[in-house]
C-alpha cells in the first residue's frame, strides 16, 4: 500500500497518533493523584505514630524513678508512679512462719495404729486436718518416713509442710507453716479416741509465728509478711535482716532525671521529624534538599548504635512508613491544610504550658535552621531544680503533649481529614481509570473503522492493478 505499510499497521499507527494527547493526560493526572495519595498515607502514618509517641510521654515517660538503700537490711523495688522522698526504716524483726518438730529413734519408727492426729492452722477451725490412724495405718507398718506424705498430700491440708530433720542419733518430723505471720501459728493434738479427750502431741515450738514490726519514719508498722507492698504507694519494700538498737536504713526516692531528659529529647525528635516530613511533602525543595535532609536522618541512625535491637526495628519501619522519594517533593504544596497544621503545631511550641513555664525556660528553642534544638545544661539544671514542674509541661491537662494531639486529632481520627483526603483522591483515581476504560474503547472502535477503511482500500487498488495489467 503506502510505501509498503499493510492496512493493520496504518491504522494502528493512526490511532496511536490520535490517542497519544489523551492518554498523556490520563498517565500525568494518574500519577499526580498516587503520589497525593501516597503523600497523605506517609503523612498519615507519621501523624499517628507522634500521636502514639505524645501519648507514651504523657504516660510514664517522667515518671520513672531511682532509688537507694543504704544498707542491706532491707531491697526496694519501685514504680514509676512512686512519690520521691526520704524514709527512715528500723527493722524491729522479720516475719516468721511457725515450726515445731518432735522426735522419733529413727525415721523406721512405727506409727500408732489408733488414734486420731489433728493439726490446726491459725484459729479458724476449717484450717485444719485429720489423720485417722486406724485407717491409715491399719496393718501397723506406717513409719514415721510415710507421717509426711500424709500431711503434705492430704487434700485438706491448710497450709502445713512436713518434712523429717535428722539429726544423728535421731529424726525429727519438723512441721512448717508456709505462711509467715502470727496468725499462721500451727497447734497439734492426738486423740486417743478412747473417751479421755484430744491431747497435746508433745511437739516442740522451735520458731515462732511472728509478724514483721518495723518503723518507717516513726510510724509503727506491722505486716504478716516480709514484703511490705505498698506501704509507700508504689513501692514495695522485702525486709531482709533486722536491725540492731539504734540502727536504721535511709531509703531515697527519687526521679530519674536521666528519663525525663529523654523524654523530652525525644519529643523534640518526634516534633522537627514531622516538620521535615510536612516540608518535603509541601515545598519544591529539589533534590539537594531532599539529600540534605536524608544525611541528617542518616547522621540520625549512625548515632544510635546504643540502641536495643527492637528500637533499631520500630526505627526502621517508621523510616519505612515515611521515607520520601524525590518524585514526591512537593506534591502536597497546594494543600493550605497541611501547611496550617504545620504552623499551629509551631505556634504550640511558643505558647505556655499551664503552669506558666515555657519551652525555652528548659533549654527548648527553635535554632536557626528552624528545628527545636536543647541546651543539655540548661535542661539538666531545669530538671533537677524543679522536676515536677518540667514534667507538668507535658503531662499536665492542657500541656504540650495535649495541645499538639489536638491539633493532629481532626487529621488522624475515623473519618477525619486524612481520611475525607484519600477518600476524595481515590474517587479521583477511580474516574481517570474509567476515563481511561473509555478512550480505550473509543479507540478500538477508531481502530475497527479505520482497518476496515483500509482493507477496502487495499481492495480496491488491488482489483484496479489487476484489470491495468489487461492493457499491457
């Protein structure tokens, strides 16, 4: 046909001619609206991963503790909401649980084969068993060796644990209450059965049952236990030795400085990463920018080799979730939203927090290139002058921590900004799909028209070729 070209490839190349303005167009607003999309969900995931952090600051973030004893008498554990203070403590005596032994020749011994043994726990007459020794020694040939599996395995058994001491030229069955306190003291009586009355087994107290008494700050306490469990809310204290007259242990609660400091390290962190990330998403910043800002995430990473192999983890899908790409410089620069969540999260760094204190009384300003730098030494004396005033700050009803979640609530919450956003953006996409759906069929039907064309074409020279070759 034309300089050889068949019918089929004409028109293709027609339509590709015909259909190239649209399909540039398709392509271009497909692209723009991905990488709006992808823009908000990176966002997204930010906003709610500050959000998560904000919250674990308001938590316990500035409520860890440290805390001493001054001697080994006594170990402390604490949390974090324990209050701080000094306390004096004089360990009086520990709590012990009761034990009373009695002797046998030997632990071949032979049991009564009548008579009933009851052992009694403290004072409530449920507390207590039975041993029956006509049913369970009625062949005669129980020995003292079997008395502790009677006890220990009875399924009534209230709290008791035998075992046998030996001592030589003889045993003892030492019977233990596994309960301290002076509540938990054992009694044990045998009753012949023969009329004449339960009687005492001629046991022998060995330890008695008795209560810790201690002193704490010249209050007089009493505990059934060696741990004291929130004497002192949040603390509990293991009594270990008692103390001689006079003596005592200066236990010392205080705040762990070294945790507020991250604390708020870390909220500063959390706060210039999210402006970054709006900057990226928002302004035409050019590759330099883009690889500027990169090293200094990077720079970010080789810094924490300190770290605990889960942090590196959380570390790496958050880089993950919110890495920007190049092509994705600036793609959100035309919406205000963004922008004005970006300067009221700013205007909260400069504002009060409730107690009248500012960030920059703490050492927490904005530097020159527009990130929140700390001054350590001025945040380590705030700290340590006053640190429940810097934790109020941020935890206080109405702090930092609360204003900026209310900032980024109404992007990050069910059917919020972010949400209406991705919602309008997929519509969008599903329309150029469709559009795109659309042109493809227009044409193919473009095609079809101009093939059959074509094809007739090529008919009709060819029948016309035919019948000139008749005149030659």
């Amino acid at each position: 046909m034309i300089s050889g070209m068949g019918g089929a490839t004409f028109a293709e190349q027609l339509i590709v001619a015909e259909r190239a303005g649209k399909d540039q167009i398709f392509k271009s607003n497909m692209t723009k609206y991905e990488a709006q999309l992808d823009a908000y969900e990176i966002l997204e995931r930010s906003l709610n991963s500050m959000s998560s952090k904000l919250e674990a600051i308001d938590g316990d973030a500035f409520e860890s503790k440290t805390s001493s004893v001054s001697d080994d008498s006594a170990s402390i554990t604490v949390e974090s909401g324990a209050p701080t203070g000094d306390y004096d403590l004089h360990i009086e005596q520990l709590a012990q649980a009761h034990q009373l032994t009695k002797s046998f020749a030997s632990e071949d011994a032979l049991l009564p084969t009548t008579g009933v043994i009851n052992i009694q726990l403290g004072s409530d007459p449920a507390d207590s068993i039975s041993l029956d020794m006509s049913a369970l020694n009625a062949d005669g040939t129980a020995t003292v060796k079997d008395i502790t599996g009677m006890i220990n395995s009875h399924p009534g058994n209230p709290g008791v644990q035998a075992s046998l001491v030996r001592t030589g030229g003889q045993v003892e069955l030492m019977l233990s209450s596994k309960e301290t306190g002076a509540a938990n003291n054992i009694s044990v009586t045998m009753d012949p059965m023969d009329g004449s009355g339960a009687k005492d087994w001629g046991m022998v107290e060995r330890r008695a049952a008795q209560d810790a008494k201690v002193n704490l700050n010249g209050m007089d306490i009493t505990s059934s236990s060696n741990n004291l469990a929130n004497v002192i809310d949040g603390v509990s204290i293991e009594l270990n030795k008692a103390h001689k007259p006079g003596e005592s242990s200066n236990i010392k609660i205080e705040s762990d400085t070294d945790a507020s400091e991250q604390a708020i390290e870390d909220f500063v962190d959390i706060f210039n990463d999210l402006m970054d990330e709006i900057n990226k998403l928002t302004r035409s910043m050019g590759s330099e920018a883009l690889d500027e800002l990169n090293e200094e995430n990077a720079d970010k990473d080789d810094n924490s080799d300190e770290e605990t192999d889960e942090d590196k983890e959380d570390d790496e899908d958050d880089d993950s979730n919110s890495s920007i790409t190049e092509d994705q410089l600036g793609v959100l620069k035309g919406d205000s939203s963004i922008r004005m969540l970006q300067q009221n999260m700013r205007d909260v760094i400069f504002n009060t927090a409730p107690n009248g204190m500012r960030l920059s009384d703490i050492g927490v300003e904005f530097g020159r290139d527009g990130k929140l730098d700390i001054d350590s030494e001025k945040l380590s004396k705030a700290l340590k002058d006053d640190p429940n005033a810097v934790q109020d700050m941020f935890t206080d009803s109405g702090s930092y921590v609360d204003k900026l979640d209310k900032i980024i609530d109404p992007f990050t919450k069910f059917q919020g900004s972010m949400d209406l956003k991705k919602d309008n953006l997929e519509m969008q996409i599903e329309r150029v799909e469709t559009s795109m759906d659309n042109h493809d069929r227009q044409m193919e039907q473009r095609y079809q028209i101009y093939l059959a064309q074509f094809t007739a074409m090529e008919a009709t020279i060819s029948q016309l070729q035919s019948s000139s070759s008749l005149f030659y």
